[in-house]
C-alpha cells in the first residue's frame, strides 16, 4: 500500500533509516570504547529496545516504572530507570515487577536516602535486590545530589541497607543537548562532569567505592565526554531523530549528518479557506509544540504553525504546491518523544511503501 492510502493522522516510521540511526548509534559507541545504553523514552516500544539490543546495546533506559513493565513484559532483560521514584505504591511496584522477571536486571536511579530506604526495605521483604545508581547534579539543576559528602553519604546508606546495592552513578547534563555548535556542547558538557570525576578519582577509588557503572549522555553529547570515565551513553532521540535535533550543528565532527530523521506525521488537508493558507488535520494532539513547530518536508515553501488541538495550518507561499482538500503532506515532527507519547502505533514504511506496523505499547505510560 502506499502512504497516501493511509487514514490520517498517522505517525510514520521509516524502517531503512532507523536501522541506520540505530546502526550508527551502536558504532559510533563502540568506537568509543562505551557501552550504548539507549532511552527507550523515545519509543516506548519493546520491539525497537529490543532491535537496538540485537544491535549490540548492551541494556536500555526507561524514564518510567510504568515503561519498564512494558519493556519487561515485552522480553527486554536490562532495564535502567531513569527517574527517582517516591512513595510505597511505586516501590512495591518495582519489586514486583522485579519479582514477576526474575531474570531481568532492574535498575533503578535515587537521589536521597528516603528511596534507599524504603526499596531496600521493601525488596528485602519480597527477597530480591535492586542495584540502584546515584545521581549527581551535573548542571541541569534538576534531580541529583551535589558531588562531594552528599554522594559519599548515599553511597555509604545504599552499602549499609540490604536489599539493594550500590552499583554507580547517572550524571545526565539534559540542558546542554541542543547547545548550538558542537564545539561550545563538547566543552560544557565536559566541564558540567569535571568536579564527578575529579572526585571520583581523588575520593571514591582510594576508598574502593568507585562507580562500576557511569551512566549519562544524549544524542546532542554521546561523543563530548572522550578519556573522562563513563561506561555507558544514554542515547534515545537518535532512533528518530526530529526538527529539534535536526536544527543543531553535527553532532560529531562528520562531513555528512550522523542520523537521519525516520518520523514523520502524514496529515490531510481538510480546509482550502484562501489561496495562501490550508488547514491538516493535524494539530497538537498529534505533534507536539513543546520544541517549536512541526516542518513540512519536501517543500520548504510552507509553513506549518499549531491551529489548536487537532488543526494545522499551512501558510503557502507563491512557490508554494498548489493543495486540495483530501490532500496527503508529510511533516517532522519538532521534539519526537512527545509526538510519539500521542499516538498509539508505528505505520512502518519503506519509502513510500507501507510494510508493517507495531504498538507503542508504552504510550501514555508515565507513571
Ligand atoms: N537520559 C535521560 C536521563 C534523559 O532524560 C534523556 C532525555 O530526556 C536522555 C537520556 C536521552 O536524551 P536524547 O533524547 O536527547 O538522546
Ligand atoms: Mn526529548
């Protein structure tokens, strides 16, 4: 069947160039002499985690307990949660998700004792272990305790708690991913983890408490931290790619792009009101505005701005094509994570060509 065929809204996948992204991804990391972790947040399907395993990622990332019993269920045996979790209901979550797959590792981030505490407890109870990272602030001024005694403590909490062990730490620095020039992203990317490794170096290994597991890193600084001490990159938005990431300079030092977008939204043009302006019936229900507007692709000459919930407006110029009510267009989505949270499937292609699709099985999951 060919695309235009397709019912729309409809969020496309391109199958050639997500296994080039994917591919790309996995050697650009191994050439680094890192582990590639991906963040499976960007989409939320146990199919593609596990394309990227067979591609030789050594484990993935989730943002939620909710996509890791998705993930779990979908047979993904490595599974780091990204994002603190709080309160009894979650915890007792976890630890049954641990104990309905005993055979999948389950990681989960913490950033105060309270956590430590309260899932130690908790999995000691139900007789399983949860190895958990520590993170530290590393710029974003988001969730992390400070390098320096607050990490030592927690470190020193985790060892003192049974059921649950100390296996590294996370550092993600997510304000820097879309820094403009790589130059200027490398270097403040670096600088934001100095003061970990640093202490890391002069601290934590003389005490024979240094990480196993660094874990950190985007698709914008996967390649920024060379020789500093991570273990593995927590890439998601590669897979896809979008106009957000699209809009910044290489993300290696490469003469050709590393990764090419493979999502995009097919819309149909529902109203002609006037000569310059035509409405898709796709709004921002079906792509998000968080990171700006949607792009038109293959026709720079239009405009696409959000017209509501479910409108899109195209501004047409006079080098604009001429479009029709029934009209099928093409459109990159701005930020791909929160335009894949609002669909419920994958329309895989080839081309122009549809060759399958897949659940995203996580949509909605985040809690
Ligand atoms: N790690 C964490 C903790 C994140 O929150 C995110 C994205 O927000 C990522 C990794 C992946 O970043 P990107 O999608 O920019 O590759
Ligand atoms: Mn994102």
């Amino acid at each position: 069947m060919h695309i235009n065929e397709l019912d729309t809204p409809a969020l496309l996948v391109d199958v050639d160039q997500l296994a080039r992204n994917i591919a790309m991804m996995q050697q650009q990391i191994s050439e680094l002499g890192l582990n590639l972790r991906p963040h499976c947040k960007a989409h939320k399907t146990p199919e593609l985690a596990l394309q990227q395993i067979a591609a030789g990622a050594k484990g993935v990332c989730v943002a939620k307990l909710g996509e890791a019993e998705v993930l779990a269920r979908g047979g993904v045996q490595d599974i780091l949660i990204t994002t603190p979790i709080a309160g009894l209901k979650k915890v007792q979550r976890l630890i049954a998700l641990q104990r309905q797959y005993p055979t999948t590792r389950l990681i989960q981030v913490v950033d105060h004792i309270e956590q430590i505490q309260l899932i130690g407890k908790e999995a000691q109870q139900q007789q399983v272990s949860i190895p958990l990272l520590i993170e530290v602030e590393s710029g974003q001024q988001r969730c992390g305790v400070e390098v320096g005694d607050e990490l030592l403590n927690l470190i020193r909490a985790i060892q003192a708690c049974n059921g649950v062990s100390y296996l590294g730490v996370q550092a993600y620095s997510g304000h820097l991913q879309q820094v403009k020039t790589l130059n200027e992203r490398n270097h403040a990317a670096r600088e934001a983890v100095l003061p970990l490794f640093t202490y890391i170096e002069q601290v934590l290994t003389p005490l024979g408490l240094a990480p196993s597991v660094v874990s950190g890193g985007g698709t914008g600084t996967f390649a920024a931290y060379q020789g500093l001490g991570f273990t593995e990159i927590q890439a998601g938005s590669y897979v896809f790619m979008d106009a957000s990431y699209r809009s910044i300079e290489d993300l290696q030092q490469a003469s050709e792009p590393l990764f090419g977008c493979a999502l995009s939204v097919l819309a149909t043009v529902i109203s002609t009101p006037k000569p310059h302006r035509a409405v898709v019936d796709a709004g921002m229900k079906s792509l998000s505005i968080d990171l700006g507007m949607a792009q038109v692709l293959d026709d720079d000459s239009i405009r696409y701005q959000c017209g509501g919930d479910e409108h899109g407006i195209l501004h047409l110029s006079q080098q604009s094509q001429k479009l029709r009510i029934g009209d099928k267009i093409l459109l990159l989505p701005s930020h791909c994570d929160t335009t894949v949270n609002n669909f419920d499937t994958f329309v895989l292609v080839s081309g122009t060509e549809v060759v399958g699709e897949v659940a995203i099985a996580a949509r909605g999951r985040c809690d």
